[in-house]
C-alpha cells in the first residue's frame, strides 16, 4: 500500500491581503498579482469604508487610502474591478460594519457585468464580535449589528449561494491577547450567537437551516508556536463538527466541515531585525499547512515589512512566492494527514479542546458573545498584558529584539534597486477622492437617491431584510455615508468597552520603581500626575494604548482614556478639561502626519502646553517631521519595554507638573 495519495490535493487558495490609494491603483495591483499567479483577491478597504464615512468627512481626514482602498460608491467599485469578471474570481472582502453595503456595490457590479449570482464565489467576513473586541471598526450596538449580519448571511444563501456570508474571525482576537484557547472558544461563541439568530429571525426555513450552517467559514491566525498553532485548528474542527451535530442537528458530514482561511501572524513581525521576519512567516504558514486534515482552504501571508509601514508590490510578490514554492516544489500535498496517530498531537489537541470548550460554556453561560462583549474584552486585555510582561521580562525570547540583538545593517531596511523599503500614499490621492466624490454627487438622479434612501430608513425601521434595499441603493447612486448615515440615525452608533477598567494585570517588575518615583511626585506636588491617552482618526487597533493606559495606572498616573475614534479637537478639549500632564497620542493607521500636528496646534490654542507623545508604525523621516512639530518622543515596534515607555512618561509628567506648580507660585 502507498503512503502517497492516488493524486495530490489542489492547493489552497493564494492571496494577499491588499488594496491602497485607490480603486484605480488598487485594481492595477490585483491585476499583477493574479498575473503573478495569485488565486484569489483579498481586498482592504481603507477606514473611512470600513466605518461609514465618506471620504470628505471631517472623521477621514488623513485616513483616505491608508490601510486599504477607498470605495464609497458604485463607481469605485467598478474602477476597483474593471478587466475583473466577478463571476470567475474568489473575492474576499475584509468589511464588518459596512458589510451589507459593500456587498450590496458588489452584487449590483455582479449584475452590471451580467454575472450569474449562483456563481458568485468569495466571502465577507462580516463579524462585528471581534470588532468591539480588538479591531475599533463598529458603528452601531450589538443588537443592531447582528440584525445586519443575519440579513447578509439569509439573503446570501438565498441568492448567492455560493458565497460564504459570514468569516468569523479570531485572527484579530489573537493580536488583541487571546491564547489559543481564548481564540478558539470566542470565535465559536460568536458563530453560535450569529447562527442562533438567524434561527429566531425566521427568514430561514428549518429545512434550510443546514445549508446556512454549512456556509459558516472561519478566519484564524497563526502565531509562531506552529506545532501548538496546528494543534488548535485540530481542536477548532472537532468542536465546530460537534457544535454543529449536537446544537443544530446537522447530519451532513459535508455542512459541518471546518471551513477556515488563515492569514499568519502580522503582530509577530518585528521592526527589529525586520529580515527574521521571513523565516516567521513561513514557519507559521507550515502550522496551517502540514496537516491535512486541519488545512486551511485560503491563505494570504504578510509582507516581511509590515512593521515598517506599507508594503510594495514586490513585498506582496515575496509572500506570494512562499506559498507557491510550498504548493508547488515540495511533495506536501503527496500525502495523507502526517500526524494521523501521533500521540503528541492528539494529547496536545484534546488539551485545547477541553479547555476551549469549558471557556466557551463560560461565555454561553453569561448569554453568549453579543452579550458578554464587556467580560471578553477584560479578558483579552489582561491576556495581552500578560503576554507583554513576558516578553519584557524575556520568558517569551523574541530573535533580534530581546535577544541576539548584535546584527549587521539591513540592506533591506534601507533601499532595494534604489526605491524606499516601503510604500508611502501620496497624499494627492485623497484630494483626488474628494474629487472623484464631488463629481459623481454632481452626475447622479438626486431624487432617486433620496427616494432609496427612504426606503432604506423604512426596512430599518420595520423587519424587512436591508440587503435589496441596500442594493437599490447602490444603483441610484449613494454612498457609504448616507448608507451609514440612515441606518445611525435609527440605529444610534456605539462606543465599545476599552476592556481597561475590568482587565486583571499582572504586575511588572520595571514598574515598580517607575511607581516609587511616581508616589513621591503626587506627596511633592499635590496629587498624581496626569495622563491622557488619545487615538484620533479612524485607527481601532487599540491594543498598545489600552496597554500603556493599564501600566500608566498601575505606576500611579490618573489615566484619562475615552477610547477609538476621537477627533483632534476631541482631544485638546480633554486635555484642557483634565488638566493633564502627558499626552499620549497612538495612531497605527499612518495618517500620523495629518493627525499630530492639528492635534497639536489645537492643544497650544486651548492653551495647553502638556509634553506630547505618539506611539505607532511610524518611519524615521516622519518621526524627525513629528518632532519638529513639537512631539517629545516616538515610539515604534521596536519599544517593547512597557517599563521603560511608562518611565519617560513619569519625567515628563513630574517635569511639567513643577512647571506648573513653579508658575503657580508652589501652590
């Protein structure tokens, strides 16, 4: 008997996680990489699409094309596509908030381009849990938002029954703190919240049912630990299949497979010796790989630079090449599942498992994800606080940043055939935006804009599914905005937990004297010192600001922290009213350059002169324009030491509070 397979498997499907600038920009990259043999897209939108703005919003200032590419309207969303028939490609679409309204553009494109909507493949990921969770990009409350995500999923498996409606995601739960057992029992608490619903919504018939669960795929991460990382997509698939067996009786061994794309851990990746970055992420794609029976169905690998900023075309071509040389060259898909009987995996596997599973009856006992949103989010950040004493006190040893530091220069760093090392948007792209956007308002039927939109705010106001009127106005016409807009105001809009008040931190030996220090300043002057900590724009990746608001709190500062969202004047008149000592400003969506200096020039009016900070991906040229704008301190990637980030806080705050009590006469 061969131990080969009578044929090889086909490989997973190839993508990279990418979109910029532009739909024009956007789709000339798609076009190379799926020339490049790219097999599969996987668009990022930027910021103001992901949370309901258009680009002229005063909130997408700066945000325009950043993370992702623009598309507010029908006509970016042909730009986007144009040369691209949607019937023949497997599109992913990284949206939550604005999920219907971007399939909405999408199916509406399908119909222009006279596609089959039975033959529509690809996926939303439309899971707003784990945006409230770790990545920022809500708009409305929990119950709103999984109305949203239950008319997606039943009108998609109505109509487009090949389209996966929902990806429940805890790649962004692993970045946000989650341990492999955190990860595995919140993405299937939020599955079973979304599934319930759809049961209780009643646009499904029970006979149906089984195809919706069937259509249910998963969207994990996959860190450096790849042996255990295998370990846990055993453990995924065994709880999904009982989940679905046992909670919603489905029988087909076909509907309850364990349906999951993976992109390898981006928050691993270290400005430090940025080259190791290579070698991690092929050792964490072998970890969604090896195993054939917990492989993944689509991959999308990051650029080793992501921690320097943006990466270029030929960064993504790199990443491509890694899963293509693993398909292509080596014999892994010559084989049946190589740990089949492995005592070692199993006993690791069904570790996980158990734990997942006693995790996840917690999170159920307490009314399911939608409603333990608070609780989890604690969770997650003291998890993440653990991790991050860990690192710092080097039980977790990270290559070229807390050891084996000693290195030669990068040549990759610094240039490659002459081009910077990483890619800059060109700030001329968004004033392009606003014109595109003024133009197309200009050219389109005002009144049967105003007439979809009517009938938009009468499906949100009543029962009825908001995909077809969603899509109607797509048609006429209207954009992101006034999607957005409708549905906040029959909705509301939200602001989620920070997880900072609720989170057990574990101490952190550098703190301590950063907080004895920090003790005889408040007997010195009066009181604590005070911290707030900002993040203006559109940027929900909250992790390193709760992180530092935590250390701050446990060194003795008063904390001042509203969470995502906020506006530059938002923020000097927080630090006008609080009388702060330090402002911390953490922005990771590169919109730095804009962001600052406004919030700064605002504060000095507000007449307030509190020593400024800035954390996030900022690169060395704008961190030297940062400064001349009058930021105290950068800090990157690379400062990974939350003792010693909290300490220069402490002597900016102590200094400037004598300042202040000096002028004020020592009172």
């Amino acid at each position: 008997m061969s131990a080969t397979l009578p044929s090889p498997d086909r490989p997973w499907v190839m993508r990279t996680y990418s979109g910029h600038s532009s739909a024009g920009a956007s789709n000339e990259l798609y076009r190379t990489n799926l020339a490049r043999g790219q097999t599969g897209l996987s668009v990022a939108f930027d910021l103001p699409t992901q949370t309901g703005f258009d680009p002229d919003h005063p909130l997408a200032r700066g945000e325009v094309g950043k993370v992702g590419v623009p598309v507010p309207h029908l006509g970016e969303m042909r730009t986007l596509f144009e040369g691209i028939p949607l019937e023949d490609m497997n599109t992913s679409m990284t949206i939550n908030a604005t999920a219907v309204w971007l399939l909405a553009m999408y199916l509406a494109l399908a119909e222009e381009q006279g596609a089959d909507a039975g033959r529509l493949a690809g996926t939303t990921q439309n899971d707003i849990v784990k945006e409230y969770l770790s990545r920022g990009t809500y708009i409305f409350g929990p119950e709103a938002s999984r109305r949203l995500t239950v008319d997606l999923v039943c009108h998609t498996v109505r109509h487009v029954p090949k389209w996966n409606p929902i990806n429940v995601c805890s790649y962004h739960l692993q970045e946000a703190g989650a341990t492999p057992v955190q990860e595995i029992a919140y993405a299937l608490a939020t599955a079973i919240g979304v599934l319930d619903a759809v049961r209780e919504s009643g646009q499904v018939d029970d006979d149906e049912f089984p195809e919706v669960v069937g259509r249910i795929s998963f969207f994990v991460n996959a860190g450096i630990r790849f042996v255990e990382e295998m370990c846990k997509l055993r453990a995924f698939g065994r709880l999904w299949d009982r989940i679905c067996l046992e909670r919603y009786g489905v029988t087909d061994e076909k509907l309850r497979r364990f349906r999951y794309g993976v992109q390898v851990n981006s928050l691993g990746l270290t400005e430090a010796q940025p080259e190791n970055n290579v070698q991690r992420i092929v050792l964490e794609t072998l970890g969604v790989t090896l195993s054939r029976d917990a492989r993944a169905r689509a991959v999308q690998l990051p650029a080793w630079n992501e921690a320097l900023g943006l990466p270029r075309p030929w960064d993504q071509q790199w990443s491509l090449r890694i899963q293509q040389v693993l398909a292509t060259e080596t014999d892994l898909l010559e084989y049946p599942d190589l740990f089949e009987g492995s005592t070692v995996v199993e006993a690791r596997t069904a570790e996980l498992e158990a734990a997942a599973d006693a995790e996840l009856a917690w999170v159920l006992a307490g009314g399911g994800a939608f409603s333990m949103i608070d609780a989890i989010k604690g969770r997650l950040v003291g998890s993440l606080a653990e991790r991050v004493r860990r690192i710092e006190s080097g039980e977790i040893r990270v290559v070229g940043v807390n050891c084996l530091t000693e290195s030669a220069e990068s040549p990759l760093v610094h240039s490659l055939d002459g081009a910077a090392n990483i890619l800059v948007v060109d700030p001329r792209h968004e004033i392009e935006q606003l014109e595109r956007l003024a133009a197309w308002r200009a050219a389109r039927d005002d009144d049967a804009v105003a007439r979809a939109l009517d009938t938009l705010r009468t499906a949100a106001n009543g029962t009825d599914n908001l995909v077809p009127a969603s899509i109607d106005l797509a048609r006429a016409g209207g954009t992101v905005g006034e999607w957005a807009g409708v549905l906040r105001e029959v909705f509301g809009e939200y602001r989620g937990p920070t997880g900072v008040g609720s989170a057990a931190v574990p101490g952190a030996g550098g703190l301590a004297e950063v907080a004895a220090r920090m003790q005889a300043a408040a007997d010195e002057l009066g009181g604590p010192p005070r911290l707030l900590v900002g993040k203006p724009g559109l940027d929900g990746h909250s992790n390193g600001a709760e992180q530092i608001a935590l250390a701050a709190r446990d060194a003795g500062f008063e904390v001042v922290y509203q969470g995502i969202r906020l506006t530059p004047e938002q923020i000097a008149a927080a630090a006008r009213d609080e009388d702060v000592d330090v402002i911390g400003l953490s922005i990771l969506s590169g919109s730095h350059l804009e962001l600052v200096p406004e919030t700064i020039r605002l504060l000095r009016a507000a007449g307030v002169d509190a020593p400024v900070v800035v954390g996030g991906i900022i690169p060395p040229q704008d961190q030297a324009i940062l400064a001349e704008a009058g930021v105290a301190r950068c800090y990157t990637p690379k400062d990974f030491a939350l003792s010693e980030i909290i300490g220069d806080l402490a002597d900016l705050a102590i200094a400037h509070r004598r300042s202040v009590v000096k002028v004020n006469g020592g009172s």
